[in-house]
C-alpha cells in the first residue's frame, strides 16, 4: 500500500501521512497523534502509517518544546535533578492541549479535515495531552489515550480529573500498563470508574484496559494488542 508524507507549518509542526488519497483519508477521519516527552512526530512514523493504513488522516504533531520547536534547554527543564521538573513537563503538556481547537481551526480552514470526524491518540505525555484536550476541543469525537494520567498533581487546579462530567460524549478509552511506575495505572482506572455514571446513557463509550505484566515500556505483545485496540476504537466511533 502506498502511504504518502506531507510536512505542514500550521500553528505547530505537523506531518501528515495517509494512504491513496489525503481527502478521501479525512473523509474517513484524521487523528491527531501525540507522542511521549523526548520524542517527536518524526519518530512516530510507524504509529501514523499504521494509522493511515487503516484508512486515517494521521497527523503527527510535535508537543510544544519538542521537535522541531525543542526547548533550548530541554534537558536541563525535564532533568528529574530539576526539583520542578513535574511543573514543566504539566507547562508544555497544558499548552500543546490549549493548542488544539487552534489546530482544527486552521486544518478546516485549509480543507485539510473533515470537521465531523476527528479523533485523537497520545501515548505517555501525549496521553496527558489526551486527556486535557478532550476537554478543550469538544469536536474531538474519540480519543485513545495510552500510558497517560488524567490526575495531574503538580498542576491540580488544571487536572482533567476534577471535570468528569465535561467529558462525554467523547469516546473515551483509557489503556494503562500494570507494573508502570511512571505513570501509575490506578489514576486511569479510578477514573473510568468516576466516569461510569456519566456515561449512563452510552456506556459503551468509555473503555478502560489494563495491562498486568508490562511497565511504561510495555512488552511487545501487550503494546501490539494496545495498538490494535486503539485502531478499533477510533474505527469504531470516528
């Protein structure tokens, strides 16, 4: 299948990548896709191509201070010698999620998305920004987070956590790993629970996964069957 890049400057560094064609890829639905702290777009290109060969518009965003606009001095802010360390990492998590109907914005304007149908992915800090942009943006109409937290303890007035109730209808599944010390899985799970009463009259659109045996870095067979389990919920409610 050819799948084809398209590098874009609009309000963030992008890359789009989809298969055939780009219109009839957003007609079908574009995902927004954030990556974990150090990364970038770039590094994510197998995630966007899994994306686009399902069909997807993906779009690969770099999270502010990150890529192609890394903060000068990246290591030193997110160095864990940095007592505040947890403050910048929440700092460029909130203003990549503030970025986001920004984005959109600028995407229908060019034509670039179909309004209607666009979802979202982050995995790790991208998971953070999952979460608070699912709050910012109410066009989101589902979102996958992986390995992120929506309990945000160095910046609480701003945690995810304290507005359940703004979250649905957004589709919302939540995937954590077990043995994770980074980012500890009961947040998410404590969560999901929290959102049950919410979702009353649409239960099925929330989901919250587990995975026992792995850690932030998950085993291969439980990250490919996280990664399928995305897929299939983006294809199911975007």
């Amino acid at each position: 299948m050819a799948v084809h890049t398209e590098s874009i400057q609009l309000i963030a560094p992008a890359l789009l990548v989809y298969a055939h064609d780009r219109e009839r890829a957003s007609q079908q639905g574009s995902v927004l896709f954030y990556h974990g702290l150090g990364s970038s777009k770039d590094q994510q290109l197998t995630e966007l191509t899994s994306l686009a060969e399902r069909g997807f518009l993906a779009i690969g965003v770099d999270n502010v201070g990150h890529g192609e606009r890394r903060y000068a001095d990246f290591d030193a802010r997110f160095s864990q010698h940095n007592p505040n360390w947890g403050h910048a990492l929440l700092g460029a998590v909130a203003a990549t999620a503030q970025e986001v109907p920004r984005l959109l914005d600028a995407y229908i304007q060019a034509g670039i998305v179909n309004p209607a149908r666009v979802g979202l992915v982050g995995v790790s800090m991208g998971g953070y920004i999952a979460y608070a942009a699912a709050l910012a943006e109410r066009r989101l109409k589902a979102v996958s987070v992986i390995l992120g937290s929506p309990v945000w303890w160095e910046a609480e007035a701003n945690s995810p956590h304290r507005t359940p109730e703004r979250f649905y209808p957004t589709a919302l599944l939540s995937q954590n790993a077990g043995c994770d010390t980074s980012v500890p899985p009961h947040h998410a799970r404590d969560f999901h629970q929290t959102l049950t009463p919410y979702y009353a009259d649409q239960p099925a659109r929330q989901q919250y996964l587990e995975y026992p045996q792995s850690g932030h870095f998950m085993r291969e067979q439980d990250w490919h069957q996280c990664w399928e389990h995305s897929l299939n919920w983006l294809n199911r409610w975007l």
